[in-house]
C-alpha cells in the first residue's frame, strides 16, 4: 500500500511539474487481474489452504468478497480499455488522476 502512495505522489509531481508543457501524467489501479499473478497455484493455495488443489472457480466467492461489484476479479482487456482511455483525445483534459479499476475494491 505504501508503494502505491508512493506513485501516486510520483504521478501528482510529475502532473503538476509537465501541466505546462501540455504533457498529462495518470496512473491506472487495478484490483485483482485474471493473469497468472494472481491464477496460480500459491495463490489459488493462500486462498483455499483447505483444499490440495484449488481451482480458480474455488477462489472465486473469496476473491468476489474483496469487490463491490459481484466479479472476483478485472480481466486483462478492463485494465487496457482504461488505458487506452487515457491515451486517447478524449482524456485530453485528464492529468494528476488515479484512476481505479477495481469493481469497488478501495470502496471496501
């Protein structure tokens, strides 16, 4: 967690530092992301220390408990639309932001 103030600091400096030179500086937080980071075995174990061999499927309700919204975790393609948000003309406005896409996940 303190890392992550950390670069939202970072990104608040460089924000205000680059805003003259019409440069924007966001940073995206994503909760958990269905990649092998968080799909993998110590993981799926950590999660279910009950089972021998935990699924995915079998972490999903601890994993959906983290969220607001009911989905245990973001997919890949969620995470990369939000970037790509902020790459486009239509974030042209958009600096100093921190950005969650995280199903709620901070709201907790």
């Amino acid at each position: 967690m303190a890392a992550k103030h950390g670069l939202v600091g970072i990104v608040r400096t460089l924000a205000i530092e680059l805003a003259p030179r019409s440069i924007r500086v966001n940073s995206v937080h994503p909760t958990a992301v269905a990649t092998e980071m968080i799909l993998n075995d110590a993981t799926l174990r950590s999660f279910r220390p009950d089972l021998d061999d935990p699924s995915p499927a079998d972490v999903e309700p601890a994993f959906r408990s983290l969220n607001l919204l009911p989905i245990p975790w973001v997919q890949l393609e969620d995470v990369a639309h939000a970037v790509l948000f902020l790459l486009s003309d239509e974030s042209r406005y958009i600096t100093s932001v921190a950005l969650p896409v995280d199903a709620g996940n901070t709201q907790r």
